[in-house]
C-alpha cells in the first residue's frame, strides 16, 4: 500500500442496515420544517402539541358521552351511582373505552407509528414493570394500613360474605380498577404527559399552573385547593432551575409537574376529600411520573395504580378518595384525631400517606436509577 492511499471502511452488511428500523414511537415520516403558514399546526415533532390537545379533548368527550348514552339505553349500567363491584366495573369502562378511541384517532393523525404504544407505553421490560406495579401497590397500601392500625386510627372487621361472593367480587373489582388504572395512567401519565412534554416551556407551564390556581380559587369553598397550591409551588423552584440549565429533560419535568397538578385538581370534585388527600393525589402523580422516566413506560404506574385502589377498597374496605364502596373483604372504620385517621376522605387523607409516598418515591430510585434510567420515549 503506497503511504498516500487510505484504507476504505468495509461497508455495512446489507442484512444489518434493513433491520435498523425506526423507533416505534416516531413519526411514519421524517419530519420536516413547515412552511409559509404550516408552522402555525406543525412543527419539528409534527402536529404541535396544543392542536393535539384540541383534537382530543373534545374526541374524548363525545366518545364516551356516546358510550355512556349507549349503555344506559341497553340498561348495562344506571345514573344512581351504586358503588357495587359490577356497576363500577361497567361505569369505568366508558371513560376508558372513550380514551383509547380519542387517543387512536389522534395518533393516526399524527402518523405516530405504533399507535397508541407511542404514547408512553414503549419501552423494556413491560409485563415485568408491570406486574412490579401490582406488587408494590399491595405492599405499599398494605403499609399505610398498618400505620394506621398501629396508631389506632382505624378499626378494621370481618365483612360477612361467602367465599364465592368473595371470589366474584375480588374478580369484578380487579377488572374494575384496572380500567381505572388504564384510564387515569392513560390519561395523565401517557397521552398527557407525552404530548405536553414535547410542546411545554417554563412560561407555558407556569401559565397552566396560573389557570388551575385560579379555577379552584374561584369555585373551591373549602380547604382542598391547598393540595394543588402545595404542588404547584413545590414545583416552581426545580422547573425555573431545569430551565436556566437548559436540561435536556426539563420539557418532560415541567410536564410532570402539570399533570401532576392536574391529577390533583380532578380530584377535587371527589366527595369527603381534605387537602391532604388532594396533595397526596397530585404527589403520587409525580411518583408515577418519575416511573415513566425510569422505567420508560407508564406499565409500572398502571399495575400500582390498579392494585393500591383494589387493595383499598377491595381488600381493607376503607373509603377510596372520599367514595365507600360494597362488597369488600374487610370493613374499615377510621377512629381518632382526622388528620391521621383520615376521616371520609380514607387513608389517602391522613398524614400517614405522605410518608408512604416519600419511601415509595426512595424505593422507586433505588430500584431503577442509579444508572439503569431509561429515557422516557418521546413523540
């Protein structure tokens, strides 16, 4: 070889460059810079966030106004709101099924390849995530129960049903608060969070945070809105400080910190809910959010979700968000001082869950950081 020639790199193998397809959550086509007026709709990521939002709400809404007429006529569910396992079974199915139709239509019209997987629910390792969930949601209620048992502040008895009454209910309340898993993850920690991520600044989210405050100033009468304002406060100095870094991840934080508050506010239209409750709400959020970068799907939060609302409605019989239900395996009772008992809120309103939500967020860093993060997927 003369010492002016330079070796030429062996070219890739065909085989290997046919299997580098794209990741499943990217556009079916390469985006490209709109122009003229094309960037008002469309930006770098496609459709800009605030027009996807635009589509889906209102989808959503017809969606399961449709769902919810269609099964009233076919008398599958009635508008007394009775808490027994099977009506809630089927009143959950219709934000969920409304969810899944409105977010489809919106990822075909965006192109997203994958779907409706484009929306947070990629990633390794999902049945194992997934499954993880279900088991940290029973131990970790199950710890916040005892705590409370400890202190006195709840007394727990045998409810009186038959081991196959038992069976059915434990069956029809577990397919019940999966849907409620599926829809309220679904909603907050992947369709919301994934779009709002991409199209989210310090100001906007700052803006967001301004309009949920002022909604609750204006209609709430009692101390619940303090839940929210907590949230949105403790946000502000870690998103400002993620912003002058100009963080990589900043957009996804600052998404997590809307949803998060938002998670909270919707909750306050529960009946028997306290502040503590709703700050818990909107806390657990961002636990769940910190699942999603983590582990790189929202599978984690959707199994925790489903099993903390089984085990605490289902399991121990105490009120859920303010709500008691019926055909629980034990009977609840809180006793004592409110603020730790957590009166007709449930244990969600007692002092207790902020600790339990503090060590879950430590167990969840533990067992997934320290240099196995996976990045969140992105749209």
């Amino acid at each position: 070889m003369e010492p002016d020639e330079t070796p030429t790199p062996a070219a890739e193998p065909e085989s290997e460059v046919a299997l580098a397809a794209p990741p499943a959550n990217t556009p079916l086509s390469t985006p490209v810079e709109p122009s003229g007026a094309g960037w008002i709709f469309f930006g770098e990521d496609g459709l800009r966030s605030g027009w996807s939002l635009a589509i889906f709400t209102p989808l959503m809404i017809l969606l399961s106004g449709a769902i919810g007429a269609a099964m009233l006529a076919l008398h599958l569910i009635d508008q007394k709101g009775h808490q027994g396992a099977l009506s809630s079974l089927l009143g959950e199915l219709i934000p969920f099924l409304g969810l899944v139709g409105a977010a489809a239509i919106v990822a075909l019209v965006e192109q997203r390849r994958g779907n409706l997987l484009a929306f947070n629910l990629t990633g390794p390792h999902r049945v194992r995530h997934f499954f993880t969930g279900i088991g940290a949601g029973f131990v970790a209620l199950s710890a916040l129960i005892g705590g409370l048992k400890a202190g006195g502040w709840i007394t727990l008895t045998t409810a009186t049903w038959t081991m196959p009454e038992l069976v059915r209910n434990a069956a029809l309340w577990g397919g019940a608060f999966l849907l409620v898993g599926c829809f309220e993850e679904g909603m907050f920690r992947c369709y919301l969070q994934a779009t709002i991520t991409r199209g989210i600044n310090l100001w906007w989210a700052i803006g967001w945070q301004a309009v949920l405050c002022g909604l609750l100033l204006m209609r709430s009468k009692g101390t619940e809105g303090w839940g929210v304002y907590a949230i949105a406060l403790l946000g502000l100095a870690p998103c400002t400080w993620l912003h002058l870094r100009q963080a990589e991840s900043a957009g996804f934080w600052q998404a997590a910190w809307i949803t998060s508050s938002l998670f909270g506010f919707v909750h306050t239209s529960n009946n028997g809910e306290n502040w503590i409750g709703i700050f818990a709400a909107a806390a657990i959020g961002f636990v769940f959010c910190v699942s999603v970068k983590l582990t790189g799907s929202a599978w984690w939060a959707i199994g925790f979700h489903a099993a903390w609302d089984w085990t605490e409605t289902f399991f121990y019989g105490t009120a859920d968000s303010g709500m008691a239900a019926q055909g629980s395996y034990l009977a609840a009772k809180p006793d004592g001082n409110v603020l730790f008992s957590g009166g007709a809120d449930g244990p969600e309103g007692s002092l207790l869950v902020i600790a339990v939500i503090l060590l879950l967020l430590v167990t969840l860093i533990a067992a997934y950081g320290r240099g196995r993060r996976t990045p969140a997927p992105s749209l």
